[in-house]
C-alpha cells in the first residue's frame, strides 16, 4: 500500500460518511414536501416489502402536499395504511386511485426537537471523519516503522489527512446549517 493509496482510501471513506449524513437529513422532515420523504417507507406488495415508490410514482403537488399516483387499483389502500402507520406523522387522503399526503406544521417545540436531532447527526459524521483520520495516521505509522516511507512524507502525508478531514468536517456543518435553517423557516 503506498501514500498515496491511504489518502484515496481515507477520502472515499469520509465521502461515504457525508453521502450517510444526507441520506439520514433527508429523512428528517422539514415543513416542505419532497419526493425522498416517503423512500423509507416500506409496503406489502404480494408477499414482498417495497418502497412506496416502487408501488406508485411520488409526486410534489404543491410545497405542502406529497401525492402517491399507485399503480394497482389494489395497492391504493396498503400504500395509504403504510404511509399512515409510518413513523413520519403523516395523515394522507385518498382521491381515487391518488394519495394526498399534507405536510403538516410543524411546532418551535418540534423544530427545536428536530434540530437536536440533526446537531447529533452530524456529530456522529464528525466522530466517523475523526476516526477516518486516525485510522488512516495509523496506518502512514505503520509505513514508517516498515521502512515503506520516510519520516518527511509521512508527515506530508498526516498533513494532507488533516486537511482532507478538515475539509469534509467543514462540509458537515454546511449540511447541518442547511438544514438547521430548512428546519426554522416557516
């Protein structure tokens, strides 16, 4: 394994952590609609658990309402039960063979809930970039005590590191005040 090697893997590593951070900040729901709002909810089709927009397209029909168009007449009545059911609060309407899901408001004392809730999101993806450049030192220590490397790019190379782990740390809260100010506008 060469430097080289250990700064592309400590960097994919940290680009996976940030991309886990987005997926878990979308699931948290702000006053808005949007279509990855229901990804996690899971339906019985036939035997099978799927996602919502495996049964049905997901649609924003205005910036407070999610429509559900389910493909199978059938589906109409499960897909209404999951979403209601679903740990999200939500209380969708059926019009036909479409599903209304309003979003409703949200309260200062939810909002301040949610945002305790993404201030420690993020600071677990802190912790994981952390550990990702300790890991990684360790690792260039490793090279060193091998002769696989000298003293002077082994320090180079803790460095880049930090400046890598500096750069996705800043990222993070570029997330968490995104959503910080997602979650408190009205």
């Amino acid at each position: 394994m060469t430097i080289a090697d250990v700064k592309k893997n400590a960097e994919h590593k940290m680009q996976k952590s940030l991309e886990a951070l987005r997926v878990d900040l979308a699931k948290i729901r702000t006053g808005r609609a949007h279509t990855g709002l229901l990804d996690h909810v899971q339906v019985d089709y036939y035997g099978s658990m799927v996602s919502v927009n495996g049964v049905g397209n997901v649609t924003v029909l205005d910036p407070r309402t999610l429509g559900v168009q389910v493909w199978e007449k059938s589906m109409v009545a499960k897909v209404e039960k999951a979403i209601r059911t679903s740990d999200l609060g939500l209380n969708p309407a059926v019009q036909g063979e479409l599903i209304r899901v309003p979003m409703p408001m949200l309260t200062e004392e939810r909002r301040r809930d949610l945002i305790k809730v993404v201030k420690h999101e993020c600071e677990n993806a802190r912790v994981a970039m952390r550990n990702l450049r300790r890991d990684a030192n360790a690792t260039l220590k490793d090279m060193l005590k091998k002769k696989e490397c000298s003293e002077d790019e082994e320090h180079k190379a803790q460095d880049d590191v930090q400046k890598l782990t500096d750069k996705y740390v800043a990222e993070v809260d570029k997330q968490f005040a995104q959503k910080e100010t997602d979650l408190m506008a009205i």
